[in-house]
C-alpha cells in the first residue's frame, strides 16, 4: 500500500512537470526532423491518441518517456529529463538510460552518467550515440586514452563518416589543442 502510494506520488510529481513542458512526439526513426506538438497547459502528449489530454497515471508508454525525456534533455532541462526517465517501464532500455546518463553528466554527475552509459553498452555494444557520449565524458575527467578508444569503437562500427564519429573526433581534436 505504502509502495502504490509513493508511485502515484512520484507519477504525480512528474505529471506537473509535463504541464508546462512542451510535448515532443516522435519523429521517424531515421534521424529526421522531430514533430512538435504545442499542448495547453495541463495536458501532455499521448502518442497513442496523437492528441493533447489532460495526464493521467500509468498513461504514457516508454516510447512517449524516451522522446520527453530526449527532449527535456535537450533543452539543457536536465533534472526534469531524469525524472521522467526514470518512470519508464523497462529500466534496461539502452536510449533511456543513454538520455539518463547524459543528463546526469550535463548536471556535472559525470561518474554517474558514466555508470548509465556503460550499462547502455553492455545491452547494445553497437550503440554508437552513446559511445559518443561516452567519449565526451571521458574528455571532461581527463581521459583522452578512453575518448579515443570510445572513438576507434565508432569507427569499427560506422566508419569515419558517421555523424558520431565525427562529433567525438571534433571533441578530441578541441581537447587536443586547449
């Protein structure tokens, strides 16, 4: 009983934080533009109805957390990003806990956001968005010897014309000469 009630609590919370947060609906799953659908205050995105509603508990899936809480992270609004995260129904989804481990690094959690990223990889070693950010986070403790491997990992994956090769070999090459 006590357990049901801290949840409701917790979905709650996190209910109001969606009230005067835009909400994101998915875009497709190549990487294109994302849709963005203004909703009033006090309604929240339902990607299944694909409609503004007013929120209720249990109503959004993990898809509609994952594109809020990408897009809360985004907009550098990263403790909001982490707690609808962290309401997501399967806690070994490698872009859920990808966006927890940035946002934890982004709000200076780097060690923490290290722990999600590595979880991410571990469950999808192919991953290379999140070995991009891996990278970063090793450039921001010191660690140019783990952002290179993070790159060399990139490159064996996608080759250098990846977007995410070339983002990290940009970080690298910045640390490199500052």
């Amino acid at each position: 009983m006590h357990k049901r009630m801290l949840i409701q609590a917790a979905t709650a919370l996190v209910a109001l934080q969606f009230l005067a947060v835009p909400a994101f609906a998915a875009g497709s799953s190549g990487g294109s533009d994302q849709t963005t659908t203004q909703c009033k205050k006090g309604e929240v995105w339902d990607k299944k109805k694909q409609k503004c509603v007013p929120p209720k508990e249990g109503m959004l899936d993990d898809d509609s957390i994952y594109d809020a809480g990408h897009a809360l992270a985004m907009a550098g609004r990263y403790d909001e990003a982490i707690a609808v995260l962290s309401l997501a129904a399967n806690k070994q989804d490698p872009r859920i806990l990808n966006y927890l481990g940035y946002s934890h690094r982004h709000s200076g959690r780097v060690t923490v956001g290290l722990g999600y990223y590595e979880e991410a990889l571990r469950i999808d070693p192919n991953y290379t968005l999140v070995r991009e950010y891996l990278g970063e986070a090793h450039l921001q403790i010191g660690d140019l010897a783990g952002a290179q491997q993070q790159l060399m990992e990139i490159e064996k994956r996608t080759g250098k014309g990846s977007r995410e090769y070339g983002m990290l070999s940009e970080q690298i090459d910045h640390f490199m000469r500052s």
